[in-house]
C-alpha cells in the first residue's frame, strides 16, 4: 500500500538522520551539555547546531529520491513516444536556459487527478520539476508554462536551499532556548548544586518538551512568513521567464480548480499549492499566500 511505503521510508529517513547526526557529534567531540557544574552552554549550542541544521541538510539532499519515491515521480526524457512528455521536457529545458540554470533539471510526471506540480533538489544543477497528470490533461499550454515558469523561479532563485536554512536555524534556536529556559526553571535554582541535583530530571524533560512544542509553533510562523515570500518571488520570476499572462492564467485555472479538489485526497509535495482557503488565524501558518493575493499583485505589476 501507498501510505506503508510512505511511513517506511519516514521512518528510515529519521533512523538515517538520527544515527549521521550521532556519529557527527562523536566525531567532533561535542560534550554532555548537562554536567555537574550545571549547563555548559557552548557544548548545548553546538549539539543543537548539528541537530537542527543536519537534520534540515540531510533532507534537502535526499530531497529529490524522496519525492520520486513517495509520490510515484516517473522521470520522462526526451526520447520519450509520448508527444506529450517531449513537450514538456523541451519547455523546461528552455525556461531552465532563459533562468541561467548551471544544469538542466530532471523532468518527472506523477499519477494524481489534482492540478499539482513542485521543484525540489539540493543544489540548481541538481534539481527536479514534476507535474500532476491532472495539471497536464486540465491546463492549456500557456498555462502549463506559466506554471514551469514559477517552478523553474524557485529553483533560480534557490529556494529549496533558502528555505531549508532557514527551518535548520528556527530548529537549533527552538532546541537550545527549550533547554535552556527548561534548565533555568528546573534546576538552575541554587548556586551550590550536587551532581543529583545537575541530573536531568523528569521535569527538565517535560519542560523541554512544552517549551520546545511552543516555540516550533512560532518558528512555524517565521518559515512560513519567508516561504509565502519566496512564493511571490517565484511568481515574478514565472512572469519574467514565461511571460505575465501565462503567470496570471496558470494562477487562475488553479483558482479555478481549488472547488473540485476532494477533500479526501492526499496533500501534494508542490510548490504551487492550490490550498488556497486558509484563513484567519491559520493564515499565519500557510506556506503559501492566497491565490487571490498572487493574482492580484500579477495584475498589478506589483510583483
């Protein structure tokens, strides 16, 4: 089944981050940070470095044999029979050509009735484009290229490294002030303190946890703040490459399209995401604007 493959390789993932992260920070010597003597904030500083930004790194690099494997990306080429396929390869190659890629980037094609598409990949000479089978059997051909315009704009741009920077700082900042303000409230009271006392207790931990569990809701916040700009980065640099039109048309089939998504169908990894309901509070944690919003600065010139 589809949702097995999909947790197994989760979980391999997480076992594969946990056990390179384990074996870095015995290679470099990183200490307990908890010792007798209370916390040492150097060693927590660089333990929370590695996990935050490793775990981030590790994904980005597997990034594009994760999506190919957990969406079922088929990977087209140029000798394909399909008219179709080849149309869709000599687009990218040519808007890849037009954004200066140092490298042209893989072209996938994965089995879903919605109008998806999303780039990933760990550097722009090593990148993917992939789209839905319903985005090409339900978009015209200028919309369709509006939509490799903006997917070609976030590898440009690099946002997959920017953006996975960015969630490696918000993890290593939430994992050393959860431990930090847990150990200050727990067992940083006394300034002559046993061992037993410097031992982490249960209420460290739990502290930790709660800590830990609000201040990634706030940094949530942040990485989606950064993301839904990208998103109108990526818009601009659609228009630039595949013309404005061709931007706003894509924009609005895919407004046009957000009423006959199945609620039950499984979310896609994508860079236009057509969620475009969120709002309100949960509005802040949308990692892309409104469809609306994008349209509109479109129409503007604003973007």
């Amino acid at each position: 089944m589809a949702w097995m493959k999909r947790i197994g390789l989760f979980i391999a993932v997480n076992l594969l981050v946990m056990i390179s992260i384990s074996v870095v920070l015995n290679l470099i010597g990183v200490k307990p940070y908890l010792t007798a003597k209370g916390i040492d904030y150097q060693s927590l500083m660089i333990f929370c470095l590695v996990w935050g930004m490793g775990g981030a790194l590790i994904s980005l690099a597997l990034s594009r044999v994760m999506a190919k494997w957990m969406m079922g990306v088929q990977i087209v080429s140029t000798e394909s029979p399909n008219p179709e396929h080849r149309e869709l390869i000599e687009m990218v190659h040519e808007l890849s050509r037009a954004a200066g890629l140092p490298g042209m980037p893989e072209v996938g094609i994965f089995d879903s009735p919605e109008v998806n598409a999303f780039a990933t990949g760990p550097t722009k000479s090593r990148s993917l484009v992939a789209v839905s089978t319903g985005l090409l059997h339900r978009m015209r051909r200028e919309e369709v290229r509006g939509v490799i315009g903006h997917e070609v704009a976030h590898i440009a741009n690099g946002d997959m490294v920017t953006m996975t920077l960015i969630q490696g700082v918000v993890n290593a900042f939430v994992m050393f002030l959860a431990r930090a303000i847990a150990y200050a409230l727990t067992m940083g009271r006394g300034n002559d303190q046993s061992e037993e006392q410097s031992s982490p207790s249960a209420s460290f931990f739990f502290v930790q946890i709660a800590l830990e569990i609000g201040l990634m809701i706030l940094g949530s916040m942040v990485v989606a703040w950064f993301s839904r700009y990208r998103e109108f980065r990526a818009d601009s640099g659609g228009a630039r490459l595949a013309g404005r039109d061709s931007m706003i048309q894509a924009l609005e089939r895919l407004k046009r399209s957000v009423d006959e998504i199945d609620p039950s169908s499984e979310p896609a990894m994508q860079a236009l995401k057509i969620s475009g309901k969120t709002s309100g509070f949960f509005s802040l944690f949308s990692t892309h604007p409104s469809l609306e919003a994008r349209i509109a600065r479109l129409q503007k010139g604003l973007i």
